[in-house]
C-alpha cells in the first residue's frame, strides 16, 4: 500500500485506484465506552514487527525515516520468555499514583496487523502482562473486523483488529502504573514489497484523578480503508459540550499502516485539520507514538518510526469554540490524503465547564506550624481551613459548615480569622459554623483563601473519658451551584479518595494524667448499678478490693456490696481506660446487741439519733455495742473522703430472759417452717419477724398460735410480739 520512493509511490497508487479507488468503512464506528469521569484518559502502546538488517536486530529502536514497503519485518521479543514467540512494552504513568486516590474506570487492549495467512484460528488471541506481574494474562478478544475472504487490494493484503476489555485485570493489581507488555500477536513476516507489513498494539485506559477536572469520555472503534481519492467520515457522539464558557476536548487514536515518508495524510474534526508538533496537518499519520507532551520514549522498543503503527492523542485547539461549539452532542471526524491508512480506535475527552469545590483542613498550632504529636489539655491550637475553585466555571452561594467537638472551647467573637466578605453563623447548643462565602473569592481561577478557627483542648479529664474523646475530629462540608443554578452539596474537606465521606483531620489530647474515680452511695438502697464509660469495645470487672476475679463484662453491673469495684475498657482504635469505683455502704445490720457498719474498710463515726445527731465519744470502729435503748446511725467515711450517713436504726436491748413461761412461750428455735407462740390472757395486735437489717420481713395481725413462716430464707430474725396494750416483746430467733 505505500512505495520506498515517489515513483513506485505513484504505480502502487494506480494499483490501488484500479483495485479499489475508493475508501470505505468495513465497520461503522460503534461506542464502547461513554461516562462522566473526574479524572482523564491515556492511550499507550506500541509496535510489534520491526524491521531487521545484518546489523539491526528488531529488539534494537529504528529511528530511520523508510517505509515499511520491502523492508524485511520481523517479531520483536523483548522479554525473555520462551512461552511467547513476540513482545513489546509500553510504560502507563500517573504522577503520584494512590490506591485510595486514583482507580482505573475502564481499560480496551486493541491489537492489529497485517497478516497473509489463511489460518486465522488465533488471531483473537494474546498475552498481556501488567505491572507487579511477573506472569502473562491470556487474552481472548472480539474480532472487530479481518479481511481475510475479502483483501482489502489485489495485492491480497488482509489486516485484523481485535479487541478486549481488560478492566479486571489491570484491576486485580494494587499499582497499574508500570510496564504493561503484549505478546503473541500473530502476524505476516518477511518483506511484502506490494503493501508492506506492520503489527502493534494500543491500550486505552480511563483513570480516577483527585486532581484532575471532570470529562466526558466517549470511546469506541470501527475499520476503516482510506486511499488517496476520497475521504471517510463517521460522527462520534453521547456527549454533551457545556452550554456556556469555553469548550476544552482531546482526542485520541489508533491506526494501521500510517507512513513516515508518505505526505499528505489528514484528519479534520468538524471540518478543521487537526495537527501538533509531533504530527503535522499534511502527514498525521506518520508511524508515531505520541501523548499531549510528546512522543512515548518509555516503551521497547522505543522507535520513532514504527514502521506502520501510530497511536496517540492531541488536544483540539478550539480559540472562541471555532471547532467544537457549546452545546454540541457530537463531533464529525474526517480522514483522507494521499497516504493508505487503516484507522480502527477513536476517543474524545470533552471536559466540563463546572466549578468543583477544594477544601483543605489543617491542625496548626497559633504560629501556623502544622501540629505533631500531642497537645496538652487546655494546650491552645488552630484548624486552618483552606478553600479554593479548582474548576473550569464560577462557583455561586458557596457555603463550608462544620461542627466543632464538644471538648473544646471556643469564643467565636475573638477566634475567628476570616477572609474579606466572609460571614459566618454560629449555634451554641449544636456548636455548628457556617461560613458564607462572597462569590468572588471562587470565580474560576480565584486564589486559594483561608478561614482559621482557634479553639483549645477541655481541662476536664471527664471530658476524656468515653471511647476516642481524646481525639478532636473535625471536617469541613461545602454546598454552592453553578452558573446554571445546579446545587453541588456536602462535598468534604480531605477526601479520601474512596470514600465519598472524606478523612476529618484529628488531633490528640495528652490525658495520660487522667485518673478516673467515682464515688457511688449504696444507701439507702441494699442495690446499686455501676456503668463504666461509653462506646468502648469490651469491659472487665472486678471487685470489691483486694479480690481480683472477674464479676462482669458489659457496661453496666449491679452490686450490693460496698468497696473498691474497676473496670478496664478497650478499644481497638483508640486509647483504653481503667475506671475506679469507691461505692460507699450505708447499711447497719444487728448482731444481737451489737450494730455493725456493712461497709468494709473505711472510717467510722457513730452518733445519736436521740441527742441531734452528737456523735458518740469514743465509737469509731466498725462495730457497736449501744448500752441503752434508743435511736443511732453510723458515718461512713472513704479513703478518698467522701462520706455518707446511714439511717437511724431503731434499737432495744433484746434480754430472752424477759420472755418467760408465764407470758409467752416462743418454738421451736430455731424455727423449721412453722413459728408457735404460746401465751395466756394476753391479746396479742402484731406477730412480726425483722431481719437484721432492721426490715421487717413477716408480719400478722391475727391473734393466733402459730404463723407459717416458710416463705423465709434461712437465717437470723428480731422476733416482735406487740400487745393490745402497745407493750413489745422483742426476741432473737433462728430459721433453719
């Protein structure tokens, strides 16, 4: 399809115009790809027949300025491997590439050649190796076109395009920048003097970028046959261009059997020639390799001259929408001039004229130093927010909230630094700032402004105490619409890529000091619950002090006992905790005519009811031994001073002597279930049993000889016996 010099040029192209003198499409153009991506698209690839003398090996990059007309092409192999019989690579970069930043959307491997063989049984079939990878994919693609029963010229040549989409594999890797290779890419090899030979590859690849602007992304291919006479045109559309402002497009392409040396060749997009400094408007296709900053030099081989592949992509110069007008939902691609081709991949990147919201929060201390490490409680520091447009439209009725934490303190009068014509609202009960932003600090291309907030850590450890509270988190959420009047809303600071959520910046407090102490009151109550701190993963109790053992793991526990109770709190994420518990006991219990203080381990005070609560000489021991009848109550005091009174326990000398035959006759004692009381001519109003807490726990008012007490537990009771003539008989009785 080409010649090495302008005279056989002349007799291929009267071959040609005889044989078939006119372009065509052998498969219309067809979308495969069409979305809306923040980010951008690369097109990379390369060769894989090159031409081979007896000084030049095909692995070795021809920068030469032939033809591949009668040249002997040769597979190129370059990577070592016996399982494959060619190979080529072709870098893929990103700078600053990050897992949780940038993903790979969609990716099209498209491989082509010339190849004269009947047998096309593998065509469609190829290896890919893709970086981090030390091993091949098989690839089995789609057959976009071959021409095999029907050559494209008498000289029987018969080209192929396959593709396949490879998403899933360039995903199964954590880092797809690096060295993709393609092999086995069957094709013709020798010298074809008539049309040539040529074979490559071209991957296509949409990409995530934090940094980049949101595009339009339409991609998709057909076969087309160009010659010299006429020439081709497809539309490529499913896009739309922005409705107002400037329309910013780049377009990308693979094509079979473009020559250096032949002139000529063009394409125009809406009627424009399109061209860069690497491909002139009068011989685009030119056997090269390019992107928008120029030609790929990170592949092997790295030629200039391909020798019939050429693949890349241009940005559309569009001064004053002269080419692509706004408001357009496609686009007219012609391809024609006096050099053969073969295109087979079209892409085109329309970016969106939108404003997009950037805001960046820091931790800073009051000099504007970024902050490391700790901060001391009441330690004073800053957050720093920095917002900006980084869009391609103006940005209107932009506003930034956030919600400060509740452990910290915060003036809003004097800790505000604002930029000029930002307002601000600010609610106590909620503790929520919004900032109203004047649109002309976010036009498109506006200055990046700051707004710092100074605040300072709580001085209460109480304030530290719940699961992570001693990690200050905020983040800073934007609302605001374009010049269409759409609403963009809650777009976060720090966004972690692949959380639409963003990251809140955080800073944490040194509570290392902290010690957590309550005193809790078992009175007058014999019960009382214990909840530990909240939010917290797991909780270990143990107590009273000195035992050690395990007596519950969830937040809150009951307890009937006085003394020291802690509990440890864990948490994965953060810091963990031991809380201390000195519950205090208020209870008396009777020991015969002995009073005693439930409460272990603490200082005593007993006093006398009967005489305004005077306490008593010389009665500061747990026990008690009154010496009259009468009313008394006990001061409890802790190891950390706090104290607590007990109620007045009424008490009476209990003498057994004072029950005797001739009043009353109490058995058995102990008591089995059934309690007898015999008496004579005294008329008895109330039969009760009190245990020695001073609760009473039965009573009767029934004058009778026997009371069933079975419903009691085992133990010691304060038999009472109260006549009609309101006298009391008091007596200590035990039930088994």
């Amino acid at each position: 399809m080409k010649s090495k010099n302008f005279s056989l040029g002349i007799l291929c192209l009267f071959i040609l115009t005889t044989a078939q003198s006119y372009s065509q499409i052998f498969v219309p153009y067809s979308t495969r790809y069409q979305s809306t991506v923040k980010g951008d698209f690369q097109i990379i690839g390369n060769n894989i027949l090159n031409r081979k003398t007896a000084t030049e090996t095909t692995d070795m990059p021809y920068d030469g300025t032939a033809n591949n007309n009668g040249q002997n092409m040769e597979y190129i192999d370059i990577d070592g491997d016996a399982s494959t019989f060619n190979s080529s690579s072709s870098d893929f970069t990103i700078t600053n590439f990050s897992s949780n930043c940038n993903s790979i959307k969609y990716a099209a491997l498209y491989w082509t050649a010339i190849y004269q063989d009947s047998d096309r049984t593998n065509i469609n079939k190829v290896k890919l190796k893709i970086p981090n990878s030390s091993n091949y994919f098989d690839i089995t693609g789609q057959i976009i076109y071959d021409a095999n029963a029907t050559p494209i010229t008498t000289t029987n040549t018969k080209p192929y395009v396959c593709f396949a989409d490879v998403t899933s594999q360039i995903n199964s890797t954590s880092n797809p920048t690096g060295t993709y290779t393609v092999a086995n890419i069957i094709s013709s090899q020798g010298v074809n003097s008539s049309s040539g030979l040529a074979a490559g590859w071209s991957l296509f690849i949409v990409y995530t970028d934090p940094e980049g602007t949101y595009k339009s992304i339409t991609s998709g291919d057909d076969f087309i046959f160009t010659n010299n006479t006429t020439p081709v045109s497809f539309n490529i559309s499913g896009f739309n261009t922005p409705s107002t402002g400037s329309v910013q497009a780049k377009y990308a392409f693979s094509t079979l059997e473009g020559d250096y040396a032949i002139m000529g060749d063009y394409i125009k997009i809406n009627n424009i020639a399109q061209s860069n400094s690497n491909r002139p408007d009068n011989n685009f296709f030119n056997s090269s390799i390019n992107s928008i900053n120029g030609i790929i030099t990170n592949r092997l081989p790295n030629s200039s001259n391909t020798l019939g592949i050429d693949i890349g992509e241009i940005n559309i110069p569009n001064a004053g929408n002269s080419v692509i007008a706004n408001g357009a939902n496609n686009v007219t691609i012609m391809l024609g001039g006096l050099d053969t081709y073969l295109p087979y991949f079209h892409a085109i990147a329309i970016t969106n004229n939108r404003p997009e919201l950037k805001t960046t929060e820091t931790i800073t201390d009051l000099s504007g130093n970024l902050i490391s490490g700790n901060i001391p409680m009441g330690g004073a520091f800053q957050y720093k927010i920095d917002f900006s447009n980084v869009g391609n439209g103006d940005m209107k009725s932009l506003t930034l909230k956030t919600i400060l934490p509740q452990n910290v303190t915060f003036d809003y009068v004097t800790d505000l630094t604002l930029p000029a014509g930002v307002t601000y609202t600010y609610t106590p009960f909620t503790r929520q700032l919004v900032f109203t932003i004047p649109d002309n600090l976010v036009v498109t291309g506006s200055n990046q402004n700051t707004i710092i907030i100074k605040i300072a850590a709580s001085t209460n450890c109480e304030d530290y105490k719940n699961a992570c509270t001693n990690k200050l988190l905020n983040q800073v959420f934007g609302t605001y619409t374009d010049a269409n009047n759409t609403i963009y809303t809650d777009e976060p600071s720090n966004t972690n890529c692949s959380n639409a959520q963003g990251v809140p910046v955080e800073v944490t407090i040194n509570v290392s000091s902290c010690i957590y102490t309550s005193n809790i009151d078992l009175c007058p109550d014999n019960t009382v619950n214990l909840t530990a701190a909240n939010s917290y993963d797991s909780y270990i109790w143990r107590g009273p002090a000195p035992s050690t053992s395990i007596i519950g793991t969830v937040q809150t526990i009951t307890v009937s006992e006085g003394g020291t109770y802690t509990v440890e709190s864990n948490i994965n994420t953060c810091r963990s905790i031991t809380e201390t518990f000195e519950v205090l006991s208020c209870i008396i219990i009777r020991e015969g005519n002995t009073l005693k203080a439930s409460q272990n381990n603490a200082s005593y005070q007993w006093i006398d009811c009967d005489n305004a609560n005077q306490p008593i000489s010389g009665e500061t021991s747990q026990n008690f031994s009154p010496s009259q009848n009468g009313h008394y109550a006990v001061i409890v005091t802790n190891s950390q001073g706090h104290s607590v009174t007990s109620s007045c326990y009424d008490f009476t000398l209990l003498n057994n002597q004072e029950f005797t035959k001739a009043d009353f006759n109490v058995y058995p004692n102990p008591i089995t279930d059934i309690l007898n009381i015999e008496h004579k001519d005294i008329a008895i109003e109330e039969v009760s049993l009190y245990n020695l807490l001073n609760q009473k726990v039965f009573s009767s008012k029934m004058d009778e000889s026997s009371y069933s007490i079975n419903v009691l537990n085992s133990g010691t009771y304060i038999l009472h016996i109260t006549t009609k003539e309101n006298k009391v008989y008091k007596q200590l009785v035990i039930k088994k």
